[in-house]
C-alpha cells in the first residue's frame, strides 16, 4: 500500500475510527433521504441517518476500561481502588469518593435515549403521514405523486 | 438531482470529517467531554445527592428531568398526531366500514404461546420500570416493553381482542395521565415553594430525607413516563397497522 | 426664534377631523360640503393666525413623540413653509367651491369619496409644508400618494386604473428606492439627525460623488416634482376629475415635490455645501432639459389637460432650476413661482373643467371660437396663460424675472437662455387657445344657425375660476408677502 | 412568584393540552374555551414577564430547572434564561397563539372536523415547544424543544388536505435534516467542551480559546446550516410555501408568522451567545460576505417568485421567504443595528405577516377561491376584512407609520453602516416588488367588478346593496384581524423603545 494513504489511515481514522464510521452512516442516510424517489425509501434514509447520530453521541462517551454508570453495591471494587489512591485523605471522604475513571460518561446515554425516542416518534408520524399520502394518491412514489398532481393543477 | 444529492451528501460528510482531526481519540478518558466538570459531577456526586446509583436514571429523572418531561410530550404528541394525521373522523361511512385486515390474529400455537409469555414480559417490564434507579431500565424503556407486550397480544389474539382491553379511549388517557404524572409532580415541588422538578422540596410527603425523596420523585416520575410510552406504543401500532380505520372509536 | 405652538398641529388636524364628518353626512350632500367649507376656512384662519408671527421671523414648533431615536413628528413652520401652506389652504376654499360645481354639475359617483380623500391630501399637504425633519416629510410625502389614488381613479373605469397605476408606481416607486435610502444615508451621516433647522443637515465629511449621488436622489426620488424621467405620471394622472387635477395636480401634489426639492436643497444640504461640493449643475441640466422637452411636448398635445399638464413640468422645472443656481434671487424665483404658478395653472385647470362641464368639449382643437359661448371662462383662461408666460401685469411675471436674474447673478448664461426659449414655447403652446376662441369663428355644422348664446358653466365654476384670474393678477400688484415669505427663507 | 414565570408560561399550555385531550371527545365545544383560557393566562404570564423583566428589578430571569445548582462554574442541570428578547419573543409567541385561537372559533370545526381536540391539543403543544425554544440555556434541551414544534407542526399540517399532507412529508424530511444538523453542531461543541449549557460552552470557548479549532468551526457552520433549514433561508426553502398555503387555515395562521421567526432567534441566540461577535464577524470576514450574499439572493429570489403567483397563500409564503433573507442578511451585517433590526423585524415581520394571513385566510374562506382574482371589487364586499389586509401590505411595502417602515429602516441603516450596497438594493428591490404586488390586488379589490354589477358603474354609496355587505365575517375572525394590524401599528409606534430594549439586551449578551 502506498505509504501516504498507510500514514494516512494510521494517522486519521485508526485513532477516530468511530467518527468515520458514523459520518459514512449519515451519509448513506442522507443520500437517500435526498435521492430517492419512494417515500419510505426516504424514511429508511432518515432512520440510518439518526442512528448514524446516536452512533456518534455514544461513542463519545466511552472510556478505556471504564464500566456501565452504574454505581455498584456489591463487592468492594470502587471501595478499594479509592483507598489505594487517595490515602490522605480522610477517612469519611474515602467511603463518598468514586473513581470517575471507572464508569462511562452518563451524559451522552441520557441524550441520545431523548434521541431515539425524537428518532422513533418523527418515523412513526412519517409513516402515518405517508399511509395518507397514499391513501389519497395511490401511490408512494414521488415522481408519480408529481405527476398526478400536475394535470388538474389544483387540489 | 441524484449527482447533485452525492455532491451534497460528499461535502457534508468532508465537512464533517474534517472536523475529526482535532477531535479527542476515541476511548480517551481525558477527552473534554469525559473529564469535563458536569460529567464529573454526575459520576461522583450523583449516589451522594440523590441516593440512586444508577447515574443514566439519575441524569435522565433529575438532572435533566426537564429535558425528559418535553421527551415524554415528544411521544405524546407523536400519538396524538398519528391519530390527527391518519383518522378520517367525518369520513363517509368511518363507523361502518369493515375491518379490511384478516383480524384474527395468530394462529393456536401463537396464541397459546402468547398466553404464556405475556404476563412474564408484563411483569418484567414493570420490574424495568421499577427498578430503573439501580439497574439498566427506567420509564421508556419498560414503558415500551409493556406496549410491545400488548401489540403482541393484538398480533396474537386480534386487534379488536386487543382493543377489548386497551381501547383508544383508554390509550389517550393513559397517555395524558402519564404526563399529567410527570408535570404534576413536578407543579408539586412548585406548590411546595421550591423550583420546578426540584424534587428535594417534596421530603415532607415522602418518606427518608430529602435525598431519598429525590430517589422517591425519580420513580413517580419514570411511572409517568411508561404509562405514555405503553399507550402510546400501542396506539401507534394500532393506528399503523389499521391505516387509521380503527373500527372501536374512541 | 423658534417657539413651542399648537396651531401647526391644529392647523394640520383640522382637515382630518373633517373626514369622519363627512363621512357622518355622507346621505346629506350639502352638510357635507358644508363640513368642508368649515374646515377649509378654519385651516385659511390659521394659517393668518401664524402669519404675522412668521413674518417677524419666528419660527413655529409642534413636536411629539419620538418615533426614530432622535427624530419626532415635528412641525416648523418657517417662511417656505407659510407661503406654500398658505397658497394651499386659500386654493382649497375655491376648489371646493368649484368642485361643488363640477361633481353636481357633472353628477359624479362617490362624492363622498372624493370630499374625504380631498380632505386627506389637503392634511396630507400641510403636513409636508410644515415638516420640521426629513421623516416627517417622507411620511406626509407618502400620505399624500396613497390617499390621492382614489383620487386620480376616481372613475374606476380601464383608462383610470392604468393612469393610477402609473401615478402610484411612479410616486410610491421612486420614493422608496430613492428618497428612503437616501434619508437613511443622510441619517446615519449625520449621526442620527434629520431636522432642517440650520443650513446644512450633512456637513462637508460627505464627498462629492456621495454627495452627488445623494442630491440625485432625493432629487429624482421626489418625483411629484416631475423632473423628466419620472415624469410621465403626471399627464396620466390627467384621468382624474378636473378639481382634482387643479388643486393637486397644479398646486398641492406637484408643488408638494418641488418644495421637497427645495427643502433638500436649502435643508439638507444648504446651499453653502452644495456650492462647495460643486454638484448642483447636474441638476441643472436636468431641470433644462425637462423644461424644453415638456414644453415641446406640450406643443403636440390636443386634450387640453394633458397640454396643461405637460406645461405643469416644464413650470415645476423651472423651481428646480431656479434652486440649483444656489443665488438667492434664484431661490426667491423659485419659493414665488410655487406660488404665483399655482394661481395661474389653477386658473387653466378650473378653465379646462368649467368648459368640459359646459360643453363636454375636451380637446383643444374642439375650442375654436368658444369665446362667445364663454366669454368669462375664456378671458380667465386668457390672464392663467399670461401669468404662467410670465407677462406682466399678472404674478408670473415676478417669479420669472427672479429666476432670471438669478440665472444671470450665477453667470448661467445657457439657463438664462433656456428660460427665454421656454417662455417662447409657453407662448406658443398657450396663447392660440385664448386667440382662437375669441377671433376665430366655430366650425359650422350642417344647418345649424348661427348664433351663440353665452353658455357659461354653473356659478359655483365660474367664481372660483374668476377669482384665481383675479388673484394672479393682485399677485403682481401686491407681491410684498410672497417676496417676504420667500426671503425669510435666503437670509440666514 | 415573578421568578417562576418562565415555567409557568410554559405549563398552562401543556396542562391546557391535556385536558384538551382527555376531556374532547366528550366536548368537543369546551376545546376551545380550554384553550383560549390557557393561552390567554399564559400570554398574560409573558405579559408580567416582559414587564418584570424591563422594571430593572431583574435584567435577566434565571431558573433552575430542579433547583440544581451549579458545579465548579458549571450548570449541571437545564436552565432557562430569559432576558429581554427572550421575553419579548415568547410574549409575540402566546399573544399570537391567543389571538390565533380566537380565529379557530369556527374554522376549527369546520376545517378538521372531528379531530378539533387534536388540534387544539397540537397548537398548545406547539406553543410550548416554541416558548421553550426561546427561554431555554441549554443546547440540547433546545434540540428537544426544536423537534417538539416540528413534530407538532407536521401533524398540524398534515391534518389538511392531501397536497397538505406530500408538504408535510417534504417537511418532515427537511425539517429532520435540519434538526439533526443541529444536532450534530451541538455534539460538536460537547466533544471539544464537555458542557451542554450555552452559557458555560462559551465561557469554556473562551478559556480554552478553542476559536480556530476546526471542529468548532465545523460546528458553528452545522448549527447555522440546520437553523437556516428550520427557517426555510433561501437555498432551503422548498418546503415552506406549499406546507404553509395548504395547512389548515387557522394553523398556516399561527405558523406562518411565527416558526421561522423563531429560529431566526435562535439563529442570533447561537451567533451572540454561544460564539459570540468577534468569532462570527471577524475571525472568518468571508462568512459574512457570503451569508450576505445568500440573504441577497433569498430577498430578491422570494420576491421574485411571489410575483410569479397568483394564489394569494402561496405569495404570502414566498414573501415570508424573502422575509427570512432580511432577517439573516441583517444579523450577519454587523453586531450592533444590524442584530437589533434583525430582531426587531422579526417582531415586526411575526405581526404583519399573522395580519396578512388572517386576511388572506379570511378571504380564501368567503369567496372560495384562492387566486388573486378571488379579490375583485373586495374593498366593497368585505370593507374591514380589506383594511386589515391593507394595514398588514402597507406594512410589507414599508410605509410609516407601520412597524415595516421602521424595520426596513433599521436594516438598510444597518447595511449603510456596514457599506453593504448589494443588501440594501435588495431591501428596496423587495419592497418595490411587494409594492407591484400588493398594489396589483388592491386595484382589484377597489375596482373589481361585483359580480353582477357592471364596471364604470358603481352603485353609489348612499344606496348600499344589501347582499354584497352580507359577505363580512363572524366577529371571531375579525377581531383577532383588527388586534393582528393594530399590533402592526403599535409595534411601529413602539419602535424606538423597542429598538432600544434590544439594543441593550444585545449589548448585556455580549459583555
């Protein structure tokens, strides 16, 4: 392989592969959301292109070596790794301390399950929306729509 | 119009991309977002403030309650403009029309087997919702089990079997409920002099100190939240699949 | 000098408050027009009312409300202001009276209509004349655009809408893109004023291309002034019913444009910076330009009010280019033709309608030894043309020889000549009317007898127009209180 | 109790939708009275704010959401903020929601028969979502709120005919680009900041001085891009004009003036607050340049393209995109006028444009036709309906004394200021096109034929004939007409002290 395009990928995408992966994603969903002609086509467009979204905000908030944010009860885990590395502190501050270090980032999970659930109300309204759409029209794709809306002119 | 829509969609993701080059390294715990105060704060102080230590919960029921009430409203309105959109109140013979779909649901092994399962993904979909502050699970995510149990249920037995028990009548208030669950727990803590959604001001209704009343509201309110996502689900699924001709009006 | 009063305001309010008596009498014709009269000879008392104090010197101020920071609706009435209020309000008493006599005599439709939007360009036109900042004369400016619209459609029928269209298109249009952004211009220039109060609005930080373009465009955007390219409103807005294009179309609308011009060139400018800037020469040309081509044009016409109204931007010309010599002879010219034009062009008009009512007669060629079935109307027509040539003993004579001298006194030798040239054309296009119907016989018709009865058009016609015939004559006897007026504006 | 104003706006709305909901199908007829009482407490709540808000007492009303306080110089939970423009945007917004449900009297029954509880359960959520747009400080939460008005709108929308409804789909699509492109913006600035409040990402912008990251301006540019969707800026359009003209009338009434006023809003909210001036104007001159360039375009092509109509809504829409140009040609100008015109013409734009829609809607709904010629001899037909319309296209033209004289006066001062002569040419040129447009259908409506009665002979007015006045409608729709073009007089009247609020709201944001 050419040592450019080598250093290039090494370099760019191996460290960011996650955001390359996610714009591709949107991408492909935006392509169809733009081009294609069949409404739900459209809709399966704009599907790809909010999980591509979801994609993104999640894996922003994944640590290296770090647990769900769930605080856990059992076992002494976090207790001792605190005491290991805060031994000057105080006694009561040690039992309170938590290792931020050990649990994922819980702000982009909150976000993105607003996301899906925005993401899953929008399609479901698209979809009753385009069942009127054909209901009315007969059809669902768009060229067709046009055309039958050309020749009367009015509506 | 297609070479046009590639152009687009190529600048779009080179923007994008581009912008990846001074981003953190992905997995990197010291990335601004990761080690940024808020994020911080939410991991070590949450058990500390709120007594919930499940973090997510906690953000989604508390900290940013606010954001989830207008989620909730996000699916509500979903259903309620699934309804608007779709159903042809003064239509010529709405009422009389037959059910076009073959309602009759699964066949005896689907139904027998539904019969089974059901009430074990009920109850554990009310185990999602209840226990939401302590493990994976909350509002949304049982709320949807249990409507995924009931559209079961309609895919098994029928629809109109389905509808016997959540009518759409039923569905809108168990919808509007969930909300009025939230935002009047919320005008509560405003009753009870503190801002809103601050749920510290309602510690001499509940039970434990005000911290535990944090915990307390978070529940209340994730109760909310599953009765407008189980209503809403189903109306959704029954609305779809009917394309809107419900036969049972509200 | 300057002093707080209510009487602009009143003076201004007054003919608005008529319109919803109008209104209230609009089954009863008589009261209606009673209403009218009232207003009008309140508004007249007025302004007498002012006139000895402005005559002092004084300068009389009504503010309220500031609508743009620092820029009120402000009313100062200074001496140009007077002289055009007051040449307004008098007119609009006759006009009254002769539309009176028109509308009844011709049994026009929607008099109602026509009183109130008559009532409204008349505050409409006091507004301008008493503006005490570039804002409050745009926004009467406007007024008086739109609500003389029904006006000149008064007839509603094809040929009406297409002139009106025209007439707003031009007025509305020009307005708009020239005169607003040339305000703003002028606004943020001089940091957020717009008063007229002393000399120079803009100060000599402008440039000279700025300045020019600026000139141009409050010149051209005022286009009530008729300055030739945007002039083709005027002849079109000659559909209207003839009081209209008496009072408006000879005195209120069009002089209303060439004040504004005034106004920018004495307010916004003064007539030190343009001096300075050199620019005023281009409005000059312009000016000439106009004058000799609409004159030539007028020559062409048959309909006599298009002729009149082709002679209207010649005359209007000529009070821009008496402005744009920038000498004080030339300036007094130009605030004296406003006046002594509208006497004599009002006259012609009141002339045009009153034969139109009497005969139906519209076309000059139809004119032809009208004389004895008109003798009053025919003479009157006689002394208008006469003072708009500038023949003493009539009031034109006066203003003329001012712009005149003021050509001379600016060493504009080429505008002198251009001044000779037009009144030569003036003579040409106006003097055969009043000839031929006094000298010339009729065009016999088959079998009919000779003989011609004096036919003359009602009363409430004939009055008003022998008055202004008068009235252009005692402006060149008594020419004081013009001149007066006129100078308070050149010394400063 | 002044200090839980922001919520309360927001919660008599949303509880006034429930019970809308839960209490419909039984009576229908009590929707309207739910909705009127609530909107009306809660554009009177706005009312206090704007006041409490000017009195001095409080600049700036802050409000916790959970009372959480913040952290290290950090919100942890969602604020709202709501300063001068906040309030008075949100005041615009429930006062026209009002007024709007006034005009639903009678078209609600009769255009979405049936589903009148859907409908007014919809417009509450929808005003809602709008407020809270306006007076939240947080950028996801404005995410949530952003969805929440376009999904109800896509349901209002849709709930119209069958054209309504292919719009409403183009609309979802877009309005889902838009939205996501924002979203996207946002996840941009909480990679490189960590913080979701707008507040706190400036500050963390400026401590960290993160202006020429990339990224940030990948952000920046994502946001504007899906904002400028959102509002239908020129390029963007094609989904507003049919999705307006066809909606519904009493909710092409409510949207048209206000949803692409409110992200104009919040497109100078973005510029001022979270990036700030000196990144927006200085450190990338040919931004500007070109947004400038595009509002240029956007003016003279919707002018354009509203001449090329003949259907009254759809001129009515286009000329709101050519309106839209204004406003972001003329908040990119320069901060100072240039901003504060901007935001003064989106209140002032918000108002003429509900008169003119309400007119419009008026019309259509009488004479039964759309097309401009539906306007003929309408002066005699419909007096009062025709001189709201006139105050609302006089407004459009830009006369004084209406509150569009003075907006075009703001920004073409602005563009003067900034020598930006392509701008200012525009400005005028649509005026000049609006002044053809409307001045072409007053002609018809002042001396179009009465069907029935020949042209060049008007009855005269003492003889009034009695079946061409019977054509005026019920009080319900005329009373929200007449306070839609006295609010196009007042906000002109009020222009100064209006201007200046802004102007010194815009000046606090800055510092």
């Amino acid at each position: 392989m050419d040592p450019i395009i080598a250093t290039f990928i090494e370099e760019n995408i191996v460290p960011n592969f996650n955001y390359w992966i996610y714009v591709i994603l949107m991408m492909i969903g935006l392509y169809a959301m733009i081009t294609k002609n069949n409404l739900i086509k459209k809709l399966i467009g704009m599907a790809i292109f909010q999980t591509a979204i979801i994609l993104f905000y999640v894996s922003v908030g994944v640590k290296d070596a770090a647990n769900i944010p769930i605080i856990s009860h059992h076992g002494s885990e976090h207790h001792q790794m605190t005491d290991l590395s805060s031994e000057t502190d105080s006694t009561k501050e040690i039992h309170n301390t938590i290792d931020k270090d050990k649990y994922a980032n819980p702000l982009p999970h909150v976000l993105m399950l607003t996301a899906i659930v925005v993401g899953v109300s929008t399609l479901g309204l698209a979809l009753a929306i385009s069942q009127k759409i054909y209901k009315s029209f007969g059809t669902l794709e768009e060229d067709e729509i046009l055309n039958k809306l050309r020749p009367g002119g009015h509506d | 119009m297609k070479i046009f829509g590639l152009i687009a969609v190529l600048v779009v993701g080179a923007l994008l991309l581009s912008a990846t080059s001074d981003f953190p390294d992905w997995r990197d715990k010291d990335s601004p977002a990761n080690e940024s105060p808020v994020s911080s704060f939410y991991i070590e102080k949450t058990e500390k403030l709120t007594k919930v230590p499940n973090m997510v919960t906690a953000v989604l029921a508390d900290y940013r309650s606010y954001d989830t009430m207008f989620e909730t409203v996000v699916i509500f309105i979903a259903g309620i403009g699934i309804i608007a959109v779709l159903r042809n109140f003064d239509g010529p013979n709405s009422s009389s029309i037959k059910r076009e779909n073959n309602d009759e649901g699964g066949g005896l092994l689907a139904r027998f087997t539904c019969s089974l399962i059901l009430p074990f993904i009920q109850i554990f979909a009310l185990y999602v919702v209840a226990h939401g502050h302590h493990s994976p699970g909350g509002g949304f995510q049982g709320g949807v089990m249990l409507g995924a149990s009931y559209i079961l249920a309609a895919l098994a037995f029928g629809l109109s079997k389905a509808k016997d028990i959540f009518s759409e009548r039923r569905t809108m208030i168990f919808a509007a409920v969930g909300i009025f669950i939230y935002v009047g727990w919320g005008v509560l803590c405003l009753l009870f002099g503190k801002e809103f959604l601050n749920y510290e001001a309602l510690d001499p209704i509940l039970p434990g100190d005000a911290k535990m009343a944090r915990s307390h509201s978070m529940l209340i309110v994730e109760i909310g939240v599953a009765f407008t996502v189980t209503a809403i689900m189903f109306s959704m699924y029954s609305n779809l699949s009917t394309r809107g001709r419900l036969s049972k009006g509200l | 000098m300057t002093e707080f009063s209510f009487i602009p305001l009143f003076t201004w309010i007054v003919s608005l408050l008529a319109v919803p008596g109008i209104l209230l009498f609009r089954k009863r014709p008589d009261a209606r027009e009673g209403i009218t009269f009232l207003a009008a000879f309140l508004k007249l008392g007025m302004i007498f009312m002012m006139l000895p104090l402005i005559r002092e010197g004084k300068i009389l101020c009504f503010k309220f409300g500031e609508i743009l920071p620092g820029i009120p609706i402000e009313f100062r009435v200074d001496g140009l202001g007077m002289l055009f209020a007051l040449v307004a309000s008098s007119l609009w008493i006759l006009t009254t009276l002769y539309s009176l006599g028109y509308m009844r005599g011709l049994k026009e439709h929607d008099q109602t209509r026509f009183f109130v939007c008559f009532a409204l360009s008349l505050s409409a036109t006091i507004g301008v004349a008493f503006a005490g900042n570039l804002l409050t004369l745009y926004i009467f400016y406007e007024i008086l655009s739109l609500s003389t619209y029904p006006l000149v459609t008064h007839h509603g029928d094809k040929e009406a809408r297409s002139g009106g269209r025209t007439y707003l298109s031009h007025l509305l249009g020009t307005s708009v893109a020239f005169v607003l952004p040339a305000m703003i211009y002028c606004y943020w220039k001089s940091g957020g004023d717009l008063n007229f109060t002393d000399g120079s609005l803009l100060s000599t930080n402008i440039g000279s291309d700025a300045g020019l373009i600026v000139l141009l465009a409050f010149t051209l955007g005022f286009a009530k002034s008729g300055l030739m390219p945007f002039h083709s409103w005027l002849p079109n807005a000659m559909v209207a019913p003839t009081p209209v294009s008496a009072l408006l179309h000879a005195v209120a609308v069009v002089k209303v444009g060439v004040f504004c011009v005034l106004r920018v060139f004495t307010g916004v400018f003064g007539t030190d910076l343009i001096a300075e800037l050199d620019i005023a020469a281009v409005i000059s040309y312009v000016a000439a330009f106009t004058i000799i081509v609409s004159s030539l044009i007028a020559l062409t016409q048959d309909n006599l009010k298009r002729r009149l109204a082709f002679s209207t931007i010649g005359q209007l010309a000529y009070i821009v280019l008496g402005v744009s010599f920038l000498t004080s002879n030339g300036v007094t010219g130009s605030a004296m033709h406003i006046a002594t034009h509208a006497f004599g062009k009002i006259t012609l008009f009141f002339c045009a309608g009153a034969i139109f009512v009497a005969t139906g007669k519209k076309y000059v060629s139809q004119m032809v030894g009208l004389g004895r079935q008109m003798p009053v109307t025919m003479l009157a027509f006689l002394f208008g043309s006469l003072s708009i040539i500038g023949l003493p003993p009539f009031g034109g004579a006066w203003s003329k020889w001012y712009l005149f001298l003021g050509a001379l006194e600016a060493d504009q030798l080429a505008m002198a000549v251009v001044l000779i040239i037009s009144s030569i054309l003036n003579i040409a296009y106006l003097l055969p009317i009043p000839i031929n119907a006094f000298f010339r016989r009729p065009p016999q018709e088959d079998g009919q007898a000779e003989t011609i009865e004096i036919k003359e058009a009602p009363m409430a016609c004939v009055v008003p127009l022998s008055i202004t015939a008068v009235g252009g004559l005692l402006l060149f006897l008594f020419p004081e209180l013009g001149f007066e007026l006129a100078q308070l504006l050149t010394k400063k | 109790m002044t200090e839980h104003f922001p919520v309360l706006i927001l919660l008599v709305p949303l509880f006034g939708a429930l019970i809308v909901v839960l209490l419909g199908r039984e009576r229908p007829d009590q929707c309207w009275v739910t909705s009127l009482i609530s909107l009306g407490v809660s554009s009177l709540i706005s009312f206090f704010t704007v006041i409490a808000v000017l009195s001095g007492k409080v600049q700036t009303l802050r409000y916790r959401m959970g009372g959480w306080p913040e952290s290290d110089g950090y919100e942890v939970g969602i604020e709202l903020r709501v300063d001068i423009l906040a309030a008075l945007v949100v005041f615009a917004v429930t006062f026209v929601g009002f007024v709007n449900t006034i005009y639903s009297k009678t078209r609600a029954g009769a255009e979405v028969r049936g589903k009148v509880p859907f409908f007014y359960a919809l417009i509450q959520l929808l005003i809602v979502g709008l407020c809270g747009i306006v007076m939240t400080n947080d950028a996801f939460n404005l995410y949530v709120l952003i969805e929440i008005t376009s999904l109800t709108s896509y349901a209002l929308i849709a709930m119209g005919n069958r054209r309504a409804a292919l719009s409403s789909f183009n609309y979802v699509i877009m309005g889902t680009i838009g939205a996501s492109f924002y979203l996207i913006g946002v996840g941009y600035l909480y990679i490189k900041t960590g913080t979701l409040n707008i507040d706190d990402i400036r500050m963390v912008l400026e401590q960290k001085n993160l202006w020429e990251h990339q990224s940030i301006i990948v952000a920046f540019i994502f946001i504007m891009l899906g904002v400028w969707t959102k509002m239908a800026f020129f390029p963007l359009h094609g989904w507003l004009p049919n999705a307006y003209a066809y909606a519904p009338s009493m909710t092409g009434t409510f949207m048209a003036p206000l949803m692409t006023k409110v992200m104009v809003y919040v497109m100078i909210r973005v510029m001022v607050w979270i990036f700030g001036n000196e990144f927006v104007y200085s450190s990338q001159p040919m931004w500007g340049e070109i947004v400038i360039w595009m509002s240029v375009l956007a003016i003279v092509a919707g002018s354009l393209l509203a001449l090329a109509r003949t259907d009254i809504k759809k001129i009515l829409t286009y000329l709101i995109v050519a309106e839209v140009g204004y406003m972001v040609g003329g908040s990119w100008l320069a901060d100072g006028v240039g901003q504060a015109g901007a935001f003064y013409h989106i209140l002032s734009d918000a108002a003429m444009t509900f008169c003119l829609f309400i007119a419009a809607s008026i019309i259509v709904l009488r004479v039964g036709d759309s097309r401009v010629n539906a306007f003929d001899g309408l002066f005699r037909k419909m007096p009062l309906t025709m001189i709201g319309f006139t105050v609302g296209a006089l407004s459009m033209i830009g006369l004084p004394p209406t509150c569009g004289f003075f907006s075009k006066w703001y920004l073409i001062s602005a563009g003067i200021e900034a020598g930006h002569w392509g701008y200012v040419c525009a400005l005028i040129f649509s005026s000049l096109v609006n002044a053809v447009i409307f001045f072409r259908i007053f002609e018809r409506a002042y001396f179009g034929k009465i069907s029935g009665v020949k042209e060049d002979h008007f009855p005269s007015d003492s003889d009034a004939n009695p079946d061409i006045r019977i054509k005026e409608v019920p009080w319900s729709m005329l009373v929200p007409l007449f306070i839609a073009s006295g609010s196009v007089l007042l906000l002109g009247i009020m222009n100064r002290s209006l201007f200046e609020w802004i102007q010194a709201a815009l000046k606090m944001m800055n510092t």
